[in-house]
C-alpha cells in the first residue's frame, strides 16, 4: 500500500504545471527519504524564497497545492506547509547534506529531503514523543551519527521562535545520544 506521503507528491506531480523541486523534512521525509515505518497525514516542505518563488512561477506551485489538497481532502492527506529555512533549525551547512527521494513515476517533481542531522535538528524544535521516537529511529539504524548531531547541536542555526524548545529538547536528545 503507498504511503500518505508519497500519494501527495504524486498527486502534486500531476498538477504541475513544469518540472519543479521540493525538500522534505518532517515525517513524510522519514517516510520516504530514512524508510521509517509510520504515520503521517502531511508533506512539510522547506523552500527558500527564490525557489518557491521559480516553483510559482514555473510550475503552477500554488494552484497544485490547493488542487492537491482538494483532491486528497476526503483521505485526510494534504501538503501542510511551506517553511523557509530561517524558520527552522538548521546546521549552517543544511543545503549540502540533502539527499535525493526516489519515487518512481513522477514526470515534473524532483524530491530530496534533508540530511540526518538536519532532520533531527528539526524535530528538536519541537520535541515530543513522536519526535524523540524519530530521532531514536535514525540512530539506531545508524542513518545518523551520534558524533555529528551533537557538534549540530552546538552549532545550529537556532530560530528566536524555537530557542526555548530547543533548549529544553538538548538533554533529552543528548539523553538518547548516550544510549546510542
């Protein structure tokens, strides 16, 4: 059975109007990008302004999402947000460490997603169960590197919205490097 995830994307493609990119990040980057086995009912993308930008222009971007999210409405699916990457916490080298998504039969969208430091640096913006779990997850399939989150964790770029939780997920995400 597809996942909820790689539904949307296709979905997405097929109301593109041009060939288009997008980064995923969240659960459906786990999803499709680490082979996590879970849930999730969402795409969270991460574009900057210049790339959602040529998307818009190029590709329909906004008319495909709203058709996207129409489409998939009655299956509780849907393309959620488009974050910039000033509004998450990043490792100053983030771009870099994306890693291609494949997904067969898309004819306009390519897909990455973020790293595995990154995608942890992510989820420490928020950092409840679901997100340990994750974090846990890449760890433990030796998908990220005990060694390499901690330096990001010393050198993120922090948003001022995310500063608090960020501090207060440190000894828990440290927590889970001890154990790993």
């Amino acid at each position: 059975m597809e996942s909820g995830p790689a539904l949307i994307l296709r979905t997405l493609d097929r109301h593109l109007t041009g060939p288009g990119e997008v980064r995923l990040f969240g659960g459906a980057a786990l999803v499709l990008g680490y082979g996590r086995s879970r849930t999730t009912d969402d795409a969270d993308l991460l574009l900057d302004d210049r790339e959602c930008q040529v998307l818009i222009d190029e590709a329909g971007f906004s008319e495909a999402i709203e058709a996207t999210n129409a489409e998939l409405e009655p299956r509780g699916l849907y393309v959620t947000h488009v974050f910039g990457p000033e509004q998450q916490v990043l490792s100053p080298g983030w771009r870099d460490a994306c890693r291609p998504v494949v997904l067969a039969g898309l004819s306009r969208l390519r897909v990455c997603c973020l790293g595995p430091v990154d995608l942890a640096l992510t989820k420490m913006g928020r950092a409840d169960d679901e997100d340990l779990a994750d974090i846990e997850f890449l760890l433990r399939t030796r998908q990220l590197d005990a060694g390499d989150l901690r330096l990001a964790i010393a050198t993120a770029v922090v948003p001022a919205e995310y500063a608090e939780l960020f501090e207060a997920a440190k000894p828990k995400v440290l927590g889970l490097l001890g154990r790993s």
